[in-house]
C-alpha cells in the first residue's frame, strides 16, 4: 500500500530533480521574479520601461563581472581581482580617450587595448594561479593590489570624464530601443555560443576533479589559464559598462563589486568548489543584488539601515537558493 | 610482436619506494594480468605506463621503440589507454561527455559538436547493453548512478581511447556477474583483434578466464612471468607470498591466546553500515584483533564507524558492559576510543601547527580544559612522545618538519596522554620508515600488555602476522575467514583473501 503511494510522489520529486540538473538557474530566476514583485508592490513606478531600463544600465557592469567570476569559478579557481581589472580597464580607456581626442576613432581604438589590457590582467593571474601552482585566493588577492596600484599610477584622483559620445551612446536609444538592450542581447548571444565550445566544458571537468581531468589526459595548467583570460576580457566589457554607466574614472570603483561577483555566482546556483554551474545563473544572481538594493530603496528603508537590510536580504536570498538548488546536486 | 615492454622502472615516493623494479612484457594480442598483494607496486606500474607517474628509472619500449611518457596526454599519444582503480570521471558531466571528455570532438575548432559526440559515446554504451542496469542513460549525470555503473563509464571511458595497449587496474570490483561477462566478451574481441591488455583483478576466476600470461610482484620487485594454462592458483599465491609462504619462518610469533574471558574491551554485534556488513566481533583487553584481506574490503569503513566517523545502518557496539552508539568522534573519544589513520595528512596532523599542538588536542577535549600554561602542558606532552622515541628539535617546531614516521609517532602520542580503552588502529604504518614501525609495534604491544583492546587493520601481511592474537580477514564487506593459533601463516591470509568474493 505504501510504496504504491509514493511511486508516484518520488516520481515527480525525480522530475523537478532532472529539470534543476538541466536548469540550475531555476532557482534564481524564481528569486528574481519574486523580486519583481515585491518591487513592483512596494512602487509600482519601479516595474516601468524607465525604471528596468536604468536598472539594467545600472547593473550591467555588475552582470558582466558575475559572468567573468563564473569561469573561473567553473574550473574550480576563483578570481579576487576581477574588481580591480575592471577599475584599470576603466581608468586606462578613460584617460586614453581623454588624450586622442575623444573622437569615435579614440574610442574604438581605446576600447581595443582596453580588452587586450583585460586579457593581459588574465593571463597574468592564470600564469600565477595555475602554473605557478599558488592558491587562488591569495594569489589574485595579491594581484588585485598590484592592478589596483597600477590604476592609481594611471589615474591618481578619480574624476576625468568620459567622452560625451561614449556615455551618451552606452545610456542612449538605437532605432528606439535603449542601448543596454542591445548589449543584453548580444551578451545573451555570446553566451549561448561560449555555453557550446569545448573550453566550457574542459573548464567544469577540471572544476569537477582536478586529478580526474589530469589523468583523462586534459591540458589542465591550459584550461586553467584559459578560464582566466576569460575571465580578463569580460571583466574588461564590464568595465566598458562601468564607464558608461559613471561617465568618469575612478581607480578604486571596482574594489567593491568583487565580493558582490562571488556573491552573485552562488546566488546563481554555481558551487563554488567547481564543476557546477552556469552563467545565466551569475546573469540572475547579478540581477538579484541589483533588484534587492533597489527593494531596500523602494521599502521607504532609513538610510542609516539600508547596508543592514541589503546583508540580511542577500543572506534570506542565498538560503532560499541553497534550498532550493541542494536537491539538484548529485 | 611486443607492444609494451618495460625493464628496471622504479620509483619512490619520499622514503617510500612504492616499486623497486618492475619488468613486463606485453605482447599484441594478449591478455597479460599482473598480481600482486597489496602496495606490491601494481598500480603504480600501471600509473606509470599511462603517464600519470613519473618513474625515477627503468626503460620503456612501446612497439619496440624506446619511449619517454611525460604525462597522460602523451600516454594517450603514443596509443594507451587506461582504467583508474578509484575512477577518473567527472560527477557532475553525463555519462555521454564522460566517455568522450579525453577527446571531445569539436565543429569549427571551438564548439563541442553534440552529434557526434553523441554517436561515438552510443557505440560505446551499445557494447552493455541490458547489463547497465536502471537509469543508466546517455545524458544521466554520472554522480547520479551506483558505483557498478560508474565503473562502467570509467570502462567505457578507457575503451573509447581505442589504444593499442589498453590497461585495466581493478576493472571488475563493483561489478556484477553479468557484467563481468559482457565485459569479458568485450575484451575477448579486443584481444582477437590484436589489442594489448594489461589486467589486474584479485578474483582468481576472473584471471583464469580472461588471462593468457600472470606476472607476479612481490615487494615492489616482478618475480616472473607465466604461462596461466600451465600454472594452478597455489602457485601463483605462492609466489605473490613469497617462497617460504607455509614455512614456519612465516608464522605468527605471537601467542594466539589471550584471556579474553577477563573481560571484553569492545563487543560488535551483526553491524552493517556503508562498506560493511554484518560484522561481529569481541576484542578483549589486552588483546591484539588483526583486520586482513585485500584493500578496501571495509576494513576501514568499520573502524571509522565504530569511532563515529562513519554511518551504521544496524547492529550494536559495546564498550566493556554499556551501549555505544558513537554519534560523532567527539563523542566516540570522550567514553575512550582513539583511532589512528594512516592517512595521516587527512585525518591526522594539523599541519603548519607546532608538535606540542598536534599532541595535545585530544587532551583538551577529554580534560576539558580550556586554558592551557605551555610549561604544564609541556609536562604532560614529553612523555608521551618520549615513550615513543620520537626524535624532534623543539615542540615549538612545525609537524612539517618531521618524517613522515616521527610525525604518526606525534599523531599517537596525542592518544597517550589519557589512556583511552580501545585503540583503533586503520593501516597505521602506510608510508612510514622501518625503524618507525619497529617502535610504533613495540608501544601496541606494550599498550595491550597495559589492558588496552586494540584492533588493528593493516595492509601488510607481515604486521598482522607479527602482532595480532586473532586475524579476521575481510573479503567484499564482511568477514569471511577469522585465523587463530596455527592458522594465522602468509598462506593461509592469502588464500582467505583471494578466495572469489
């Protein structure tokens, strides 16, 4: 009588089972769905083209910089510099285009070396994490300092604005839509693809078991470095973003959002051990932040509590995610 | 013609030399098995072949060329292909990818191309069909499935190398009969077509149905080669055991009996729990219990169970005259048990931490104490490490900067400072010197002469031999065989070992 019960029951528990090892961004995406909601009952203004708009511009540094973390974080590595990287990208593009001048060429050109610069920042922490064997964690650490003393030699004080054409094109229309738009989809685009190649995948089998992907005979001090040159050139287009969304530079303004991209990461429903993850999930887990910041600005929260709110808001979130993603694990 | 050929490789690991010198010849077209007992140097040999060990010296020939393997990746080059004994899959990737992970193939160098990686895993899943058991499929995840058919995957994995040479270490431990058979089928058609086999299983049957030569290794040294149709299984265990294998020489020198009627120091009754099952026992005080048998047949799941380290699904442990029911080692150490790993990089030393703090943990735990002068707490500490002989500059030193000897020798002390009941004891020696073992056996000893119930499980015949009063030996999770008095020789420990599980 009893197992005639729960075959079925198991059944449909096996199923949600299968679609979260599918979907492992379920979880995430419900969260931010929620948070639509409880923005939209506490200000309905919040749920306008507008409003999505600049939250969108707002966050899309934050976004890309999750996505950047995700492909180390895949290999089982992590990034502690990604904040930095961004802050020199966005003061060498912003002082470059200041001296050429600012002009369209200016621009592109400086956009150019501002990706080959965040490269530059990846091969030098993969070549310090994965051949050089240090320990992630303190290594980039390390390096974060050294880019982020690189950037206060490029540009001491922060304030040198960004061209008008830059900043105005980046929160600007295009045939009628806002421009973020048109990044998002691109992004999405691109994802897609890099979801597909090869290195992804040698990216989670290294993550999964570092010894077990050494003897099937993968390139693992290569892959490594790969995640991490990754990891360079997107938190370079984050810094793009950062750019156009600040209009000025700033040699300090990515140090904080480096604990917001792990954070984001694991609120996408990555584990942070390697192996498991995906980079719609950190798309989510960016969003998430962003929409709790902003539901702790529309909840009419005194300004003194809004960190206290924020922390405890991320914690709640993170514990909802954590339930809900635990079943989906082998 | 040879595919492989390998003479003189060794290699060492520290002080630890894990092969001494192995020599082996495979030719094309055959099944070659090699035995040996354990930590004989066999999969070493193996990890060797395929790339994933460097050998300190010796020759490799493969197809009559001399050949230098610098890691998997150029293994995989030069045409061999491999099984790992504990499995090289990745948990959270499909069965699918899994197969093919070594060598995805790619559309316009950069994406993985799913088609075909779907075709070419599918040939290799065809070869079990309806013996890979439910749910095994293409896309399940392999963390998802029993260890049979995670051990399929990895031999899938192995076959879709498609070397010439092709090495199985252990291929067939989780596996059921029909399994087996299939899998021996597949392997009777690579061997027709010309494929070298390097095979290694414990299970005499299996040997003696798929194999054509044996090489056998003792000591991390290859003693010979035979032919298996010209050869019977007590020759061959002979020869693993060495010649003397029934000769008094090799006989346990230690008196079998002890007055356990005394009193019993930990009682075990019908328990089973992951790796294990109905096991029952009595040691009494004073009384050494050997644990033999082949590696990992639960031996150290049961102890890690009874010190609460492990999960019991049944069955019932006392201490002396009471119920125990260890929840947690915490637990297990506050009412006397000590349990010593040889892993001890795992579960013993606290590394980067001075001697006099990997001694003293457990003191604190059972004295509760919660402020310590180091001069008080040096008192206590000395002796202990004192009756062991342990050799070090300054309790102030770093554990790291012991040999791996003296620093089970620190693991140990921290278990003497208050005497627990029963000592645990979980292959103790793995890697450490002769000198260390010699003083590391006199103190169990000396502890057992003192009251203590001690079990302990090694993987080297020769200490069980050397110091247990009674030997169980342990075969697929229970125990299959208990050896006492006269019975406890090398021959008799091999045999109850080998015997098909």
């Amino acid at each position: 009588m009893a197992e005639i019960a729960t075959g079925p029951m198991s059944r449909r528990v096996g199923s949600i089972r299968r679609l979260l090892e599918r979907y492992p961004f379920l979880p995430a995406l419900g969260i931010v769905a929620a948070l639509f909601l409880l923005n939209g009952f506490f200000s309905p203004a919040s749920l306008s083209y507008r409003a999505l708009t600049g939250l969108l511009s707002t966050y899309m540094a934050l976004i890309l910089l999750s996505i950047a973390q995700t492909y180390v974080v895949y290999a089982g590595d992590i990034d502690l510099s990604v904040g930095s990287i961004l802050s020199l990208v966005n003061v060498t593009i912003i002082v470059l285009m200041e001296r050429w001048g600012g002009g369209a060429g200016a621009v592109l050109l400086s956009l150019a070396l501002g990706l080959l610069l965040g490269l530059a920042c990846g091969l030098v922490n993969g070549l310090v994490v994965a051949a050089l064997r240090l320990q992630a964690i303190v290594a980039t650490f390390a390096t974060s300092i050294f880019f982020t003393g690189l950037a206060l030699y490029i540009l001491p004080v922060a304030g040198t604005p960004a061209p008008t054409l830059f900043w105005r094109t980046y929160g600007g229309r295009l045939f009628g839509l806002p421009f973020v738009f048109y990044i998002l989809a691109v992004l999405l685009v691109l994802l897609f693809m890099l979801a597909r190649t090869r290195l992804a995948a040698q990216l989670l089998a290294v993550g999964d078991d570092r010894q077990a992907a050494y003897q099937t005979g993968l390139p693992v001090v290569s892959v490594r470095i790969r995640g991490y040159l990754l990891c360079g050139l997107f938190a370079a287009l984050a810094a793009f973003c950062i750019t156009g969304d600040t209009a000025s530079g700033d040699p300090l303004v990515g140090g904080k959002m480096t604990l917001y991209s792990v954070a984001a990461v694991v609120l996408g429903g990555s584990a942070l051990a390697g192996g498991w993850g995906t980079v719609v999930g950190s798309l989510l887990g960016a969003l998430t932040i962003g929409l709790i910041n902003s539901l702790v600005f529309f909840m009419g929260t005194p300004s003194e509590w809004q960190n206290f709110m924020q922390g405890l808001a991320i914690l709640l979130v993170l514990m909802a995610g954590v339930l809900a993603g635990r079943r989906a694990r082998p | 013609m040879s595919k492989l050929k390998l003479s003189g490789v060794s290699k060492a690991y520290g002080a630890t030399l894990a092969l001494r010198r192995g020599d082996l010849e495979v030719m094309a077209g055959e099944v070659h098995v090699l035995m040996g007992s354990n930590g004989s140097g066999k999969s070493t040999l193996c990890k060797i072949i395929a790339g994933s060990v460097r050998p300190d010296a010796g020759r490799i020939l493969i197809d009559d060329t001399p050949a230098t393997i610098t890691g998997p990746r150029s293994a995989r080059a030069q045409g061999i292909g491999i099984f790992y004994q504990e499995l090289s899959l990745a948990a959270h990737r499909s069965v699918e990818e899994n197969i093919c992970l070594a060598a995805l193939p790619v559309r316009a160098g950069l994406f993985v191309d799913r088609v075909s990686l779907k075709e070419r895993a599918a040939r290799y899943i065809a070869l079990f069909d309806g013996v890979s058991g439910e749910g095994f499929a293409a896309d399940a995840l392999v963390g998802n499935l029993r260890p049979d058919q995670r051990q399929l995957v990895e031999i899938m994995k192995a076959l879709a190398s498609e070397a010439p040479l092709l090495i199985f270490d252990e291929p067939t431990s989780a596996l059921d009969r029909a399994q087996v058979e299939r899998f021996f089928e597949i392997l009777g058609n690579l061997k027709r077509r010309g494929r070298g086999i390097i095979f290694i299983s414990h299970r005499m049957d299996e040997i003696k149905a798929i194999g054509d030569r044996v090489t056998i290794i003792r000591d991390g040294e290859t003693i010979t080669t035979l032919n298996l149709d010209e050869t019977d299984a007590a020759t061959v265990i002979r020869l693993m055991v060495g010649g003397a294998g029934d000769m008094p020489a090799s006989q346990s020198s230690v008196p079998a009996a002890v007055d356990i009627a005394a009193e019993s120091a930990l009682t075990v009754r019908n328990l089973s729990g992951a790796g294990f099952r109905d096991v029952s026992f009595e040691v009494g005080r004073g009384e050494i219990l050997g644990f033999g048998g082949l590696h990992g047949q639960g031996q150290s799941a049961l102890l890690r169970a009874i010190f609460g380290a492990g999960a019991i699904t049944s069955g019932e442990i006392r201490i002396g005259s009471e119920r125990f029911d260890a929840s947690s080692p915490r637990d297990a150490i506050r009412r006397g048990l000590a349990y010593v790993s040889g892993d001890r990089s795992r579960d013993g030393v606290i590394s980067g931490r001075p001697i006099i703090e990997n001694v003293s943990p457990i003191h604190y735990l059972r004295d509760r104490l919660m402020i310590a002068s180091p001069s008080r707490l040096r008192d206590r500490v000395l002796p202990a490490l004192q009756s062991m002989h342990t050799k070090f500059a300054s309790l102030f030193d770093p554990i790291s900067a012991l040999s791996g000897g003296n620093q089970q020798k620190v693991i140990i002390a921290r278990w003497l400072i208050d005497r627990p009941d029963v000592l645990l004891l979980d292959d103790p020696t793995k890697g450490i010197d002769l000198s260390a073992k010699a003083d590391l056996f006199t103190l169990i000893r000396q502890l057992a002469a003192e009251g203590l119930g001690i079990l302990l499980y090694s993987s080297e015949d020769a200490e069980l031999l050397g110091n247990a009063n009674r030997i169980l030996v342990f075969n697929g999770g229970s125990v299959s065989r208990e050896l006492t008095g006269a019975e406890r020789t090398r021959y008799n420990l091999y045999q109850a070992a080998y015997e098909a599980a």
